[in-house]
C-alpha cells in the first residue's frame, strides 16, 4: 500500500469541483442522529491537506496549505471561510457548492444568487 492509499479517503461522495482561495462556498453541518442541520457560506480563505493517515483536518506539521485543491482527488482536509467577523473551518466532505471567485460581486457574494443581492 502506498502513502496515497493510506491517507486518501475512499467513499468520498462530495462535491467535483476545484476549489481556490477567494471563492465562495456553502456549507452543511450536522443532521447526523437527529441533529439540527446549520448551513453557512463564505469566501475561502485558507485550504489544508491532510499528509498522514491520522490527520483528518491537516492540522499536523506535515499538512499543507495550499491555493488551490481538486476535491475529486479525495484527500483529508479542511478550509477555513467566512465573512468579516463570521469565521468558520470545515472539511472538505461538508462543502456543498462552489462559486469561483469571477463570478462575485464586490462583496464576496455570487452575483447570480437574489438571495444575496437585495
């Protein structure tokens, strides 16, 4: 087996999509055993990558930030995000859409969503 093997998740199901610094992204947390399910959304600030088998969240020395990550790729990690004062972390199995930084407005906001341009 190889270092590949060993830290790459194997029934990933999220999202296929390329992530970066400064795009936009939707959350989802919770609902497991009756939780209550909490959505969140903000522009990514940092992403980690995971680089041994027990590190989930690349928080170990060996994780790595990197600029830019293909979550098709399957590997452990985590992004922090958020707004002004609102800041979150997550991982990656928790990302639930991804708007490229070209398309936001001045905000930070999708400029399709008329959620967020009223």
């Amino acid at each position: 087996m190889s270092w590949k093997d060993e830290i790459k998740k194997e029934d990933w199901d999220g999202l296929k999509e390329t992530i970066r610094v400064g795009d936009y992204v939707e959350t989802k947390r919770g609902g497991l055993l009756g939780s209550k399910v909490e959505h969140r959304n903000g522009v990514i600030e940092t992403i980690r990558i995971a680089m041994e088998r027990g590190d989930i969240a690349g928080d170990y020395d060996s994780g790595v930030e990197v600029e830019r990550y293909d979550l098709d790729l399957g590997y452990r990690g985590t992004i922090s995000y958020g707004f002004g004062t609102k800041n979150y972390w997550t991982y990656f199995g928790s990302i639930t859409r991804v708007v490229p930084q070209e398309e936001l407005d001045s905000q930070g906001r999708p400029k399709d969503d008329p959620e967020h341009t009223k």
